[in-house]
C-alpha cells in the first residue's frame, strides 16, 4: 500500500512539475526577453521550486556539497536524471550548458535555453560538432561564467559504464580553464525512464579542481577517477550497492 501511494505521489509530482515548467516559462518571457539575468532567474525560480515540491511530495530532499565555483570555470558532471541538471544548474551563479541540439526543439525549455546562451551538439556529426562546440564555447559572450558539459554525453543509471567522451578533455585543453568536476548520486531516487520516486536525500558534490594545462589523456583519466570514484560513494552512502566495474578499455575516451 505504501509503495502504491508512492507511485500516485510520483504521478502527482511528475505531472506538476512540467506544469510548472509551462507557467513559470511563459509569465516570465517577457521579463526574460528584455535581460538574460532575468532569464536566469526565471530558471532558478524554477529549480527552486522543483526543489521544494520534491522534498514534501516525494520526500526528495537535496543536498550541495564542495566548494561552488563563482568564475569561469569547465563543469564536468556525471548525468543520472533530469534532477541533477536542475541541482547543478540552480547552485551556480552563471551557468549554461552544452547540451544535445534536439532540446533546443522543447517548447518553453528550448526558448530559455537559447537565451542563456547553452550550446547546442549535433552528435551525429563528431568531428565537426566537437569544432563547432568549442566555436560557440570561446565566443565571448559569457566572460567570467561556468560551462556546463555531461562528460559521458547522455544519462547513465547508477551501477552502469559508459565511456567519457573526448569533447569534455578538447574543450578543457582549448578554453584554458579550471575543470571543476561534479559527482551526483541522484539516479538511486529518480531512475532514468521511470516515473517512481524513491524517498531520500539527493547529492551533488562539486570536486576539487582540476587546474588548466594537463595532456588530453592523463586529464581524461583524472576526470574519469574522480567523478566516478566519488559518485559511487556518494551512491553507496544512500545504500546503493555498487557493482564492481570492469577496467574500461584502453582510448575509451576517443567518442565526442
């Protein structure tokens, strides 16, 4: 019975949010048309509100740990759920991402994202969306902001591997920036494809960084261990066990 009116509250929860999302977008279009910062703050607004809605409706609560970074700065973030985008997004104080060119297609979601600058990946493109990335990544129109990449490309379900993608270590190596990298833990409450909601207290934590000026390759194994060493802690702190995972294969990181 319990686990029955978790799934309504899941439902319930799920159904508000994309309501809200379409309330809180359109209101604010014309403030946000007139200023990114208030553009900026129509999408905190909301990832407050999603905050506090999951908190008493499914019993999500959140939690930022680590040292949030206030310059410019590379952010290098595991991807489990939709929830930590919001997370990432909401603790920083000028952020945008770059993220899968179909999004920029959602309505309200798209709009805003175009206005904040994210930048938008052809995937099926490689070599010339990496070159077009970090194009748009070095145009200066953002000084002194934080660039948000998920480095394995989409989401992963905890427990799972998939290869980092080479694009996160090119745009390191060519903005010459501080690459702060995120662990989350946040897939053990709210699965990819699943509507359920599992009660407990959601984590993002922001890594020590890792300084500009490291070779492609020995970056991308940094990245990979840290991000990957402390999400599995920080899932294993919330009781998921975690499997033991393989050795990945030798140039793992050579995919966008």
């Amino acid at each position: 019975m319990r686990y029955a009116i978790q799934w309504l509250r899941s439902v319930v929860f799920i159904a508000q949010m994309y309501l809200a999302l379409a309330v809180i977008g359109l209101v604010s279009i014309p403030f946000a048309i007139v200023r990114v910062d208030w553009a900026q703050a129509t999408i905190h607004r909301y990832c407050a509100w999603v905050r506090w809605t999951a908190g008493w409706m499914v019993g999500i609560k959140s939690e930022v740990r680590g040292e949030i970074p206030q310059g410019a700065a590379l952010i290098a973030a595991k991807h489990q759920s939709f929830l930590d985008i919001l997370l990432i997004y909401d603790a920083l104080p000028q952020a945008r991402f770059v993220m899968k060119k179909e999004l920029l297609r959602m309505p309200v979601l798209g709009w805003y994202s175009q206005r904040i600058g994210c930048i938008p990946v052809d995937r099926g493109k490689r070599g010339q969306a990496i070159q077009a990335m970090v194009t748009a990544a070095q145009d200066g129109q953002h000084p002194g902001g934080q660039l948000i990449i998920f480095s394995q490309g989409t989401r992963v379900a905890p427990g799972a591997y998939l290869p980092y993608k080479v694009g996160t270590g090119i745009l390191y190596d060519r903005l010459g920036m501080p690459c702060v990298p995120v662990a989350v833990n946040v897939g053990v409450f709210w699965p990819k494809r699943s509507l359920y909601r599992k009660p407990g207290r959601a984590v993002i934590e922001f890594l020590a960084p890792i300084p500009p000026g490291l070779a492609l390759r020995p970056f991308m194994e940094r990245l990979e261990a840290d991000i990957e060493g402390n999400s599995n802690r920080l899932m294993a702190e919330a009781g998921f066990d975690v499997p033991a995972m393989p050795p990945p294969p030798e140039g793992r990181s050579d995919r966008m």
